[in-house]
C-alpha cells in the first residue's frame, strides 16, 4: 500500500516542524539550507517522524529543486 502527500517546503527556517494545511497537504519547515540536498534529507526524516514511520518508508516522488514537492510513502 502507498500513498502520496503534496509538500510545501520552507528550508533556512529558525524552527522545524511539520503542518498539516486545511486542503490535507503537509507544509514543512527546517533549518537546513536547500543546497546539496539537505533539505530534501531533513524533510524525509521530520515527514517520517510526523506520520510515525521509518525513513526508508518516505521517497521524494517529485519536486527536488522546488518548494513545491510530492512524497511517497510506502509499507
């Protein structure tokens, strides 16, 4: 079983936590930079920690180079 989440993503922030919007999406907010794929790395492990699963469960379907981005979540 699979299942997809849209993502908005605010990398370089002071915090880092995970939202749920009011459309069911998941906006994301960390502290590592969006360069050299650290935030993308950040957001698997914060999404994973949120929704209560492993990391190797989480995939980053689309949107590596946009704030904008889809995950996959598996198992």
């Amino acid at each position: 079983m699979s299942q997809t989440y849209q993502v908005i993503m605010h990398p370089g922030s002071k915090r880092e936590r995970v939202e749920v919007t009011p459309e069911g999406s998941l906006e994301v907010w960390t502290n590592k930079p969006a360069r050299d794929n650290q935030a993308n790395l950040a957001l698997i492990g914060l999404v994973a920690k949120h929704l209560g699963v492993k990391k190797s469960q989480v995939f980053l379907q689309s949107g590596g180079k946009s704030r904008h981005k889809t995950i996959l979540l598996t198992g």
